[in-house]
C-alpha cells in the first residue's frame, strides 16, 4: 500500500509541474536539431531513410514476398522508433542533468517524462508521412483509426515505467547504456517489425505472445494497415501490464533518489 501511496503522490507531482514540464519538453524539441540546416525536418527524414534501407535489405536483397511491404514496415516501425528512443535517451535522464538534480526542490521524476514525450511528440508527427505513403499505396485506414489513442496510452504506460526504473539505475550502474543499446537491437528483430506475423514459426511464437512491444506492433498494424479493430482484451491486459511496470519502475526510482545529487 505504501508503494502505492508513493507513486499516487509522484503522479501528482507531475500533474501539479506540467507547466514545467511542457516548458521542457519544449526547449529539448528546440535543443535536439539546434544548429543542423534541416532542423525540425529530421523528425521526418530519419524514420525515412531508415525504412529505405530497411526496405532495400528486406524486399530486395532477402526478398520478403508481402504487398505494401514498405508500408507494411513503417507501420511498426514509427512506433518501435518512438520506444527505443525513448529508452535510449531516457536511461540518461538523470545523468544527464546533474544541473537541475542539484537544485533543491527539483523534482527528478519529470525528467523521464519529458523525454518520452519529446519522442512521442516526434512520433506523433511522422503520422503524416505514414498517412501519405498509406494513401499513396491504396491502404486507406478506416474506422479502427479511432482507437489509435488507446495503443498510445497502453505504449505511453508500458515506456515510462521502464524509463523511469532504467534513469534511476544507471546513476550506479553507468554500464547499463551499453547493455540497453544491444538489448533493444535484440528486441527489435523479435518484434514483427520487417517481417509479417506469418513468417514466424510455430515453435517461435511465444516471442510474439509474451512480448509487449511485439503485441502493440501488430496492433499499429491492424489498424494502420489491415484496417482491422483491436483485440481489446490483450489491450487491456497492456494497459495493466504498462500499470504494474510503473508501479515497479516508480519503487526503484524512489529507492535511489535521495542518493543522485550525491553520484552524479
């Protein structure tokens, strides 16, 4: 009960510094392409030039047979882009900002948040070029659209309580950086991301069915691509799943945070 008495008063606090946060979220958007010629068109051109390649290796040089394939591929790769960064950046939240830890009264557990949402901000804006390469391949998105904010609520969950655990441990464990860069590498190819569910072998599918991020691809894709409604069940079992790594990812952040101002 007292765990979640803790993480009810730490959502509070960041409803109560959501100023502060947006603020944030805002300078870090500004921040990331600062001083590059393209600036914010990068948030378009790097999911691009990363399904091209993808696409080059899969549909031509390994000859995945699939129609739409590169449709079929950005549908599940948008999303993935908006997890992995979110992690990869995420985990050096803290670390990264010794500046504002140091200050008294600062709460750290905003920092995680702007950073998955500056992602999902990005995430959130490459839609469009997803829209207009559905359209142009004839795959019309219809009615399942709608739910598309319930996926993101379920992924937003399940990412901010990794992060939030992730953040607090590599402020002693500076190895962790590494480890999560080969882990999410190894997640990825599990993921039915360049290659449809089908092509998966019998004895291999468990990869899928006990993998979140692989169960929230194949939902992207039913309702990007297939234009088919959610599995509202393994929705919800997300949604609990993405509760309970909070709930997690908020006790081990709160184990370590009287400790960062001292180790960072």
């Amino acid at each position: 009960m007292a765990i979640l008495k803790t993480l009810a008063l730490d959502i509070r606090d960041l409803y109560k510094y959501r100023v502060l946060i947006w603020t944030l979220v805002v300078k870090e958007l500004k921040l990331r392409y600062r001083g590059s010629i393209l600036g914010f068109f990068w948030s378009f051109l790097n999911p691009l030039l990363l399904m091209a390649v993808y696409a080059l290796v899969f549909s031509v040089y390994m000859r995945i047979q699939m129609e739409h394939y590169p449709v079929f591929m950005f549908c599940g790769l948008l999303p993935w882009i908006w997890f992995s960064a979110s992690l990869l950046e995420g985990v050096n939240s803290i670390v990264g900002r010794g500046d504002l830890i140091t200050k008294a009264f600062f709460p750290p557990q905003i920092l995680p948040m702007v950073t998955l949402l500056s992602n999902l901000i990005n995430f959130l804006l490459s839609l469009p070029i997803l829209f207009i390469f559905l359209w142009a391949s004839h795959v019309i998105p219809g009615w399942p659209l709608v739910t598309l904010p319930l996926i993101l609520i379920a992924q937003l969950l399940f990412t901010f309580g990794l992060v939030l655990g992730l953040s607090a441990l590599n402020v002693h464990f500076r190895d962790l950086t590494h480890i999560l860069g080969n882990l999410l590498t190894l997640w990825f190819f599990v993921c039915p991301i360049i290659y449809p569910l089908k092509q998966i072998p019998e004895r291999f599918r468990f990869l899928v069915d006990f993998n979140p991020m692989a169960l929230m691809t194949l939902m992207y894709q039913d309702i990007f691509f297939y234009n088919r409604f959610l599995d509202f069940k393994t929705l919800g079992l997300l949604c609990l799943l993405g509760v309970i790594v909070i709930v997690i990812g908020n006790a081990v952040f709160n184990a370590y945070r009287e400790s960062f101002a001292e180790d960072i």
